[in-house]
C-alpha cells in the first residue's frame, strides 16, 4: 500500500518534518495525487511537470545506473568459485535528471518557480549496517550543446524516507517545497545526494531507489566527488568505468514538479511576480481646481516619483476632443512636487469664461506609462 508524506519546512535550518501519513485504496490515492497537483481554476500560471509516478520505483542508484564499476567477489566466497560478482561505481555526489519521458516532455516549459516537487521512492538500508545518510537535494540543470548540462541551483536538504521505516517503499511519494528554487524554459529539474559512502557497506553509495523502470524514457547521470554543485559543468564525454556521465536508457527518475509563473511565483525568480510591492506609476496627480492666467497658462500639481526625473508628454481634452496645450514635453525634478505649465488654446479659453470653468481631461505619458486625472480650470 502506498504512503504520501509532505514535507515542509519550518525553520531557517531547514528541517523537514513530516506531517501526516495516509493511508487510503490505491483507487483514493490516485485520485487524491491528481485532485492535488492539478492546477486550480483560478490559478492558470500552475501546473504539473516531470514523470507522471506510474510505476514504482524499483531500481535505485547504487546498482541501475550505466557504469562499468569495479567487479568485486560476493562473499564468502573471496576467490569467487562461482563466478558471482557485485559492480560498485564510487560512492560519491550523484546528480539524476529525465531528458526524455514517454509520455510527457521532460523539460520546463516556462520560466518560474519550482514550488513543490514529488519524488516517488526510498533510501534502501543495509542489512545490519550503520544509519544511512538520507541528506537529497533538488536542482535546476541547463542542458549543454554536447548532451551535458550545467547545474545552476540546488535546493536546501531535505530527508528521503527510509525503505521498511513507516511503511515506506518504492511506492511511497513525498512531497517537497523548496526555497525559491528558480526554474528556467528548457531547464531540468534533477535529483541529486551526497553518496554516502561506507567502506564495505555503501561501496556503491547509499541505494537511493527512486528510478523505475520506463519503456522510452531516458535518465541521465553523472557521478563525482563534489562535482554536482552549484556551477557544476557534467559533460557528456566525462566518462570512467567509476564515475562521470552515463545514459541511463528506458529508466525513468521519479520525479515530478509543481511548476509556478507570474503571480504564482516568486518574485525572486525570472518569470514570477508574487511579493512585489503593488506597482505605482512614475507621477501621481490628484484631482485638482487650477487658475488659468490672462497668458492662457494653466499651471497643474504633479508628483514625480522616479529619481533624478520624470520626462513626458501631457495633453488636455475636454469631451473627449484632445486641445492644443502648445509645447506639451515636459521634465520634472524626483521625488518632489512641481507645477507643470500648460498653454489651453483660445477655444478652451472662451469656453472657460462661458462656463464660468470646465472639467478637462489631463493625459500625460511618462516612460511609456499613461496617466489620466481630471482637472477643473476656471479663470483666475
């Protein structure tokens, strides 16, 4: 029977806690994973990529993964009369990432924010061996013109179940949330740990069983002692019987993401808005009464926002029709307020002695944003 946890963090030292275990018929569970990551009506800018988490994971990295490795007897049999061997590959930094999936594209399709991830599977303990390191990351990996990539940035650590603790096995799906872990079109989100290698024990690195097994898929993967960091160029020539990159055919990380842009993203993140300040236009003009002078002059009080100062254009109009204001360029000092002056034509000027004063319409257009204020003009 499957498990979901869902993992959060609650302080600055990144502390993964679990909050719940359910356990429901598979029939529920799938249902409830859908209902879960799919997106919300109202919220368009969400949505779910990566491995669908159809099969178990069954494989993991210290035994299914495309390297030659070292052939190393089984024992008690240390001349190996049999012929029965184990392949260990070093037991250091291991970065997975999907290049290819049957059923879905692999890559990002917008630049945002990965806000939630779900990894399907579990370290796999030794038998009678020490605790095992549990310490997983997530990351965002730039492919390469030579089939390689580029890391760019890790998540914080978080803690991957251990296989037979809590009822956990290749089924079980935890959830993730990251710390503005920033995504970008065409990028890959991989899974990546420490190795956790023990003499004797964890010669291949801890088991981490999150790969299953996917006709048409293809996984990706590169091997070495702090060579999977932040900055990290893998190359796809970079091979060794031990470490380095390897193709990882009709294998499958799984691995799914919860994708945020726009609104739904950090704005600390390329391609995300949510946490901004609410945007205010360059000037600000209140509705206001102003004097116009026997020059036709009509001098308007405008608030310049910007630093060192705001340049535009302004116009009046009454009903609609735009009236000659002569030379409407204008340049305003920062942060303060100013009178702009504004010459109405003598068509606005009799209007304005008929009526005794007339609402007009003031449009001024400062670094491509339009603002519009009403103003009164009567005669001084």
């Amino acid at each position: 029977m499957a498990m979901v946890r869902l993992a959060r963090i609650r302080n600055p030292r990144y502390a993964v806690r679990r909050l719940s275990k359910l356990f429901v018929a598979p029939g529920l569970l799938l249902a409830g994973l859908l209902a879960a990551l799919a997106p919300a009506g109202a919220s368009a800018a969400i949505i779910t990529i990566g491995s669908p988490l159809s099969v178990p994971a069954t494989l993991n990295t210290a035994e299914n993964l495309n390297y030659e490795g070292t052939f190393t007897p089984v024992p008690p049999a240390p001349n190996a009369p049999n012929g029965i061997f184990h392949t260990f590959h070093y037991g250091a930094d291991t970065a997975l990432w999907n290049v290819a999936l049957s059923s879905v594209a692999a890559g990002v399709p917008v630049t945002g924010q990965a806000l939630k991830v779900s990894l399907e599977g579990c370290a796999q303990p030794a038998a009678g061996g020490p605790a095992l390191l549990t310490e997983i990351h997530f990351q965002d990996l730039t492919p390469t013109a030579n089939g390689g990539a580029k890391v760019n940035l890790s998540s914080q650590p978080f803690a991957i179940p251990v296989c037979g603790q809590g009822g956990a096995s290749g089924s079980t799906i935890t959830t993730y949330e990251p710390i503005n872990l920033c995504v970008s079109q065409g990028d890959y989100v991989g899974f990546n740990d420490n190795g956790g290698y023990v003499p004797n024990v964890y010669r291949a690195g801890v088991p981490y069983q999150v790969i299953g097994s996917a006709a048409g898929s293809t996984m990706n993967s590169f091997i070495r002692g702090n060579g999977t960091g932040n900055g990290s160029t893998i190359s796809s020539t970079d091979r060794t019987a031990n470490d380095g990159f390897a193709s990882n055919k009709n294998e499958e990380l799984m691995l799914q993401v919860t994708l945020g842009s726009g609104p739904d993203a950090t704005h600390i993140c390329a391609g995300g808005t949510a946490g901004l300040p609410p945007h205010l236009p360059p000037i600000r003009v209140g509705p206001q009464t102003d004097g116009v002078n026997h020059s036709r002059i009509v001098a308007v009080a405008v608030y310049c926002r910007l630093t060192p100062e705001c340049n535009g254009v302004a116009t009046l109009a009454v009903a609609g029709e735009r009236v000659s204001v002569g030379n409407s360029a204008f340049s305003l000092r920062g942060n303060k307020t100013s009178h702009l002056p504004m010459r109405v034509s003598p068509k606005l000027m009799a209007l304005i002695r008929k009526q005794h004063g007339v609402h007009t319409t003031l449009t001024a257009v400062v670094h491509g944003e339009t603002v519009t204020q009403t103003i009164s003009v009567k005669i001084l």
